[in-house]
C-alpha cells in the first residue's frame, strides 16, 4: 500500500505525549479459531485468556490475514500483505522468506533500549540465517523456524526443528510447555532494560497433539478430535496464567503491556475432497461459528480472531471495542507508546482509541486489506469486498473466483452478498482493489508436494541446514 520499504521506519519523530517504556509480551495462537476461547464460548476452558479480555480491552473487530506467514509478516512490518509480499506461508523447499529490506518490530524496539526475545514458531524464513530471528533483531530466539512440528519430537518436514540462539535442541517437552519455559526464563533473567517477548505458538495447529499424546507417558491416549483440540488450547491457556504469575511474581505486571490474538482463522472440518487433496485437514477441529469460513478464506471466519490487549490501569474498558483493528496497526501502536511517531507504515497507530485518558471521539480508520494465495478483502468500513479464489491445489475444473460485497454492520455473517443492489460502491471498491501497489516475494509453490508435521527423521536438522552467509 505504501513505497519506499527500504525507508519504512526510519523517518521517526518523538512524541512527548507518551514517554513510558512498558514491558512488551505478544501471545499469538496459531489456527485458533473465533469460538475456540471462553468468553465467545463457555464450552471452552481458557480462564487465563478470559481474565485478559475482562481486565483489558476486547478487540471485536482484529483483523489478521488468512494464513499464518503473511499475518506474521504484518505484524512484524506494519504493512499489509500487499506490501510485504509474503502471500503464503513460508514452504520447508523455500529459501527466501519475509524481505530483508523491511525493517520489524524487534529491530525498532532494539533501538529504544529494549532487550528483544522471541519464543515458539517463526515462520518468516528458514533455509538462510539471515532470515533469522536472532538476525532480525530478537537478541535470543528459542523454537522452530517452520510451519509447523510433531509436539513432541518437533520434527518439520524430515528435520529436527528446535533451537536455542542457532544450535539445535534435543528436548522431548511438548511445544506448548517449552513456550512456557523458555518465556519464564526470560523474565527470571531481564535486566534493568525493558524487555519485549514474542510468545508464539504452535498450539493449536495441527498435528492434534495434547500432552495426552506423550509417546512415553504410561497415560498415553489416542488422539480424540475436538476434544484434544479443546485439550491444546487449554494448555495453551495455562501457559498464559504462568507468565501472568510469573510477571506478578515479579512485580512488574502493571508495567507490562499484553497483546493475545490468533494468526488466523481457525481450521474446521472440512469435505472429502477437501481432505484429499490436503491430508493435514483431516485434523481440523477449530470453529469459528457464527462466522462465515475459516482459515485460508478472507470471508470473516478466515480473517477476524479473538484479540485482546491488556495494560493494568491504562488499557482498560467494560466494553468491547467495535473499530476496526488490522495486525498491522499494533507495530505502529507500539511505537506510539513508547513515545515514537512512525512514518512508511499500512498500520496506523490506534493508541487513541485504546487509551482511557484519551476522551477524542475516534474515527474509523481508513480503508485495509488482508489477504493470501490470492484471495483478499478490501475493508472500506462498513463495507467488505472479498476476492474469493479457490485454494492452488485444486483442480482447475473445480476452481472459481468470486467477488462478494457485505455491509458487515447489518449483515456480520456475510449472507447477502450486495455487489448488484450497491453497484455503485461495488464498482469504486473493486477499482480500488485492482490498483493496489502490491508486491509478491513468498508464494505458494506445489511442485515438490505437500510438507509433514511429525513422522520421521530423513534429513538434516534445520538449524544446520541452513546457509550461512557472512555476518549471520
């Protein structure tokens, strides 16, 4: 949406209004789905979760894109899909991966003064360490590189995926508990420094594998659908209540910012078809109900995720806010909070609207996009345009492309579609749409099949496979 990426951040001006320096932690499921938390769903057990929601500000409207590499993408950058160029997740065949030339989040806060740690899934490049995250600003990095890995013997793809600052690691912990540990570490070992921590995991993505699923536990039991799904992101949840007691512990929770949300969509079950031509869906048990779809589609099921933000005695509200929020907008956000104006980003700073000692009235933001594999909706609020393509493994007598217009304020379950009754805005969105500046680094490629999560070791672990280029 907006050039001039090599100069994305660097035109930065302070801002006197705001000069704390908060502490910074970033909890982000994977594939967890609209009604897969507590207070959407009281059949689902995340207390922890909950808490940070009635405590902190519910985001209704947070908007990711539809698959997990490009949300990531956004949230680093700042900028929509479009922009970055990361249009699908980042394949084990891949050597490129979130453009170099961007500069992130990490990075930024290095620059404050921040120590800067990264915990679970990167997914942003894997097969050159420059696309590292201890090489994009995170001072440590503990986790996978991949898309995804067996729980416990976190292998992606045929290579041992888990590592510590580069080297890897031999550690049967499930994924899940392994976030925990490593993010207790980092707030048992900070300095006088403000710390950011990037807590991202696994759970609940597929393979369904809850720590009833422990090959050498004598309580081992079968995987059981929906109900180990609902197992993982109580995990999940536990994990969260140990560093929220762990941050009081310390008494440093009322300086420690908190932002929760899912990547995407949540997977749900899908068709026989569906299944055959990509097997791992045959482990998808998220729902996103009421909304439409889920992950992979930018109808709201695939793009509009649980999401909250909590800063004790300064983002707090009884209500749930209804504006929209894009991923983007939290690394400008950020920056506004710890006094910086950023210049270069599709993000845009929505502190106004958090604050509780702001008393403006906060408009809408300007029009968005979330998007991948060639699917996109364009948000120009109240109306949605979405670019509905069918998914790259689909044969082309099956496949379509679709354009669909809502107005999400009388109809939030995308029912009826209005592109021939409002003409009119159906063809200025569509204009809009076509003459986005777009950029197209990371695509989907299926020519050397489809990547596995678990199995069996047939390669080199990740960490040493990887090139290494001179300074990385």
């Amino acid at each position: 949406m907006r050039g001039a990426l090599l100069l994305v951040g660097s035109l930065l001006a302070f801002n006197s209004s705001v000069a704390a320096k908060p502490n910074i932690i970033i909890f982000l499921a994977d594939d967890m789905g609209w009604n897969d938390v507590g207070y959407h769903n009281p059949g689902v057990s995340t207390p922890n979760i909950d808490r940070l929601a009635k405590n902190g500000i519910e985001l209704d409207r947070f908007y990711v894109n539809s698959l997990c590499s490009p949300t990531r993408a956004s949230l680093m950058s700042g900028l929509f899909v479009t922009s970055h160029g990361v249009l699908a997740p980042v394949q084990s065949h891949k050597t490129n991966g979130m453009p170099l030339d961007i500069k992130i989040l990490p990075e930024f806060l290095k620059d404050l003064g921040y120590s800067t740690h990264m915990v679970g899934k990167w997914h942003l490049g894997h097969a050159n360490r420059a696309y590292w995250p201890q090489n994009r600003g995170f001072d440590s990095f503990y986790g996978s590189l991949g898309g995804g890995a067996g729980y416990f013997n976190h292998i992606w793809d045929g290579g041992l995926d888990l590592q510590s600052n580069g080297n890897t690691v031999f550690n049967a912990t499930h994924l899940t508990y392994l976030v925990r540990d490593e993010s207790l570490r980092v707030i048992e070992e900070r300095t006088e420094k403000p710390f950011f921590l990037f807590a991202s995991f696994n759970a609940p993505h597929a393979p369904i594998e809850s720590v009833a699923q422990d090959p050498s536990s004598a309580d081992y039991h079968e995987p059981n659908g929906r109900k180990t799904y609902l197992e993982m992101i109580r995990e999940l949840d536990d994990v969260i209540g140990s560093v929220l007691s762990a941050l009081e512990v310390a008494e440093i929770l009322e300086d420690t910012l908190i932002i929760f949300a899912s990547d995407n969509g949540g997977q749900e079950p899908q068709s026989f078809i569906f299944n055959y031509f990509l097997p791992i869906a045959r482990e998808a048990f998220a729902s996103n109900d009421p909304l439409r779809a889920d992950k992979g589609k930018t109808f709201e099921g695939g793009v509009r995720v649980p999401a909250v933000i909590w800063w004790q005695d300064r983002f707090v509200s009884d209500l749930k806010i209804q504006q929209p929020f894009h991923i983007a907008d939290l690394l400008p956000t950020i920056l506004k909070i710890v006094g910086l104006n950023g210049v270069g980003f599709d993000g845009v700073s929505q502190l106004e609207l958090l604050d509780k000692k702001n008393t403006k009235k906060h408009n809408y933001r300007e029009s968005f996009v979330v998007g991948g594999i060639g699917s996109e909706a364009l948000y120009d609020w109240p109306f949605k345009l979405v670019k509905e393509v069918s998914l790259p493994f689909v044969p082309d007598f099956f496949s379509t492309e679709n354009y669909y217009l809502f107005n999400l304020i009388d109809d939030p379950f995308e029912e009826t579609d209005l592109k021939k009754s409002h003409s009119e805005i159906y063809d200025e969105m569509s204009n809009k749409m076509k003459s986005l500046e777009r950029r197209s680094v990371v695509e989907l490629d299926l020519s050397q099949g489809l990547e596995a999560y678990g199995g069996e070791i047939t390669k080199q672990p990740w960490a040493e496979a990887a090139q290494r280029v001179p300074g990385h």
